[in-house]
C-alpha cells in the first residue's frame, strides 16, 4: 500500500507541476489558431453579403 501511495504521489506532483505549462500550450495553439482564421480571407458569400457596406477609415 506504501507502494501505491508514493507512485500517487510521485505522479501527483508531476501534475500539478506539468498542468500550468500544459494549459499555456493549449491557450497558444487556440490564440494560433484564431490568428490564421482571421489571416484567411473571408469566405465569398460573405463579401457578397458585406459588399453594400463601405468601409471608411
């Protein structure tokens, strides 16, 4: 039972040690992934949609 409690342990501390990096991985690859869709250009029902509208800066 000794056993089993320091492997639990052991992989515990492993977790909460490895979950931070784990998630900021994880919050990258989402950030990346929304910056290549917003890269791409806009599928052409859309900008038939859209094409009324005029854009002024």
């Amino acid at each position: 039972m000794n056993t089993f409690l320091d492997y639990l342990t052991v992989a515990l501390v492993f977790v909460l040690i490895a979950l931070p990096s784990l998630l900021g991985h994880a919050r990258d690859l989402r950030i990346d992934r929304q910056l290549r869709r917003a890269e791409r250009p806009a599928s052409a029902p859309a900008k038939i949609a859209n094409s009324h509208y005029e854009l002024t800066s």
